[in-house]
C-alpha cells in the first residue's frame, strides 16, 4: 500500500498531459503527414535502386566509424573535463560543445579551411600524399564533428554522478589508475556511455550541411542518405519520401534496442 502511495506521488500532475500530448505533436504529426503522402505500393522500387543502396551503405558505415571515434577520443574527452583542474576548463568545455549549437555548415566550412588542399594542414596532407577533403574520410570527420558533443556531455554527467566512495574504497585496495578506470568507472557509466554512442550514431546518420561543404557530393564516396534524400526532393519527391521513411526507420530501431537495453527493470 506504501508502496503503492510513492509511486502514485511521484506522478507528474493530470495538468501535464497536455502539454506533453502537445509535445509528441510536434514531432509525430510531420511523420504522420509525411507516410500519408507515400506511395507504398512503389516502397521496394524506390528504396532498392543502385544509387539509394549506395548512399545507405556508406551512410551506415561512416556513421559506425564516427561513432567508434566519437568514443575513442570523446570518452578521454571527457574524462578530462569532469575530473582535470585547470584555468581555462570553463572555456574549453564551451568550445568542445560548441558543435551542438553552431551550424552544421559552419563546421563543415571550418573543416575545409583545416583540411582542405589550401586549408590550415592541408598543404602539409597534400606532401605526404593524402587528401581529406572530398572524400569519404571528409564524411567520417564532419560526423565526428558533429557528434562527439553528444557523447561527450552523456559521459561527463555520467562521469559526474558516480559515487566517490566506491573509486576510494577501490583506491584503497591498491588498484591503479588504469584499473580503477577499466574495472569500476567504465563499468559504472555503461549507461551513460552507450546512451552517448547512440545518440553520436543517429547524430552522424542524420548529418548533412558539413558533409556538404567539406565532403561535397559524390555518388558512392561522399553522396551520404541524407544528401541523396536532398538531391531526390526535387527530381523524384517519392523516392525522396521513401530514403526518408529509410532514415527514420534505422533511426529508430538503434535508438529503441540501445534504450531498450538499458531500461531498467521495474522492481
């Protein structure tokens, strides 16, 4: 019956439903009117054509490796700022999340001017006989851009949240550094971690105005889904509707299988 009481208590009010309803609105009825203007009948036709299959695969795998960079350079990211002690954190965390409010071309022009052939290291790129710029490797570093804020703040708060006792009791008990990080910390914020990953992953799928200005559009190296959904709105809205219908599905499952795993369970 207590029980019963708390979890009654801990209810948002009746008043909120509204707004929330109003909330999912917003998001669901664009969706809605979009598959109301599909041709379902023509799905398979308009998503199984040479160059959509293309742009799905290469869409699918720059977005994996972004995201495996995402965490290979965003988990010591962020380490560094929940835990390091310095002037001039403040600012740069401020530059590390600026991604998430700059625009998208914005960061792909800044790209260009870093690694294109007059860019900042370009030239030097160019003497040693590699070109990043308009190519696929260009996909993979603007998705990166892009998506690394997001995975670095999900590890920071997680990183934030952990209880400080546990990593002394540990300390205490003789484990290094590295193995207080292998063994107690990474464990502890697999939440937070995989929640950052996922949200890099859906991040990079859906990226296109810095793949754009810094990656260009080339079918089969650079032309990701979203860039060939652009390019289809004009020539085919069907084929278009359909690419999008693509993006939003694979969306969703990864997003629902990674939450989905980490729901907890109800006691």
């Amino acid at each position: 019956m207590l029980n019963t009481a708390r979890r009654s208590l801990s209810r948002p009010p009746a008043w909120v439903l509204i707004p929330g309803l109003l909330g999912a609105a917003v998001i669901l009825l664009p969706m809605t009117g979009m598959m109301t203007r599909l041709n379902w009948a023509e799905l398979p036709g308009l998503l199984s054509s040479a160059s959509s299959l293309a742009a799905l695969r290469l869409s699918l795998w720059t977005a994996l490796t972004a995201t495996l960079l995402c965490l290979l350079l965003g988990v010591p990211l962020a380490l560094l700022l929940a835990h390091a002690r310095f002037r001039g954190l403040a600012l740069l965390r401020s530059l590390v999340l600026l991604p998430l409010v700059l625009p998208p071309v914005v960061g792909g022009l800044a790209l260009l001017y870093t690694f294109g052939r007059q860019g900042l290291l370009g030239g030097a790129l160019e003497v040693l006989g590699v070109q990043i710029a308009y190519s696929s490797i260009a996909v993979v570093l603007a998705m990166t851009f892009v998506s690394m804020p997001f995975l670095v703040i999900s590890v920071e708060t997680a990183l934030r949240g952990l209880d400080q006792e546990v990593l002394d009791a540990a300390a205490v008990d003789g484990a290094g550094r590295t193995r207080l990080l292998r063994h107690i910390t990474l464990p502890l914020i697999t939440p937070g971690l995989v929640s950052g990953a996922v949200l890099a992953f859906a991040r990079s799928l859906g990226e296109f105005g810095a793949t754009l200005a810094f990656a260009g559009n080339q079918q089969g190296v650079t032309r990701t889904l979203p860039l060939e959904i652009y390019l289809q709105r004009e020539a085919d809205p069907d084929a278009a509707m359909a690419l999008s219908l693509l993006l939003i599905a694979v969306a969703v499952v990864v997003i629902s299988l990674a939450y989905g795993r980490m729901r907890p369970t109800a006691a």
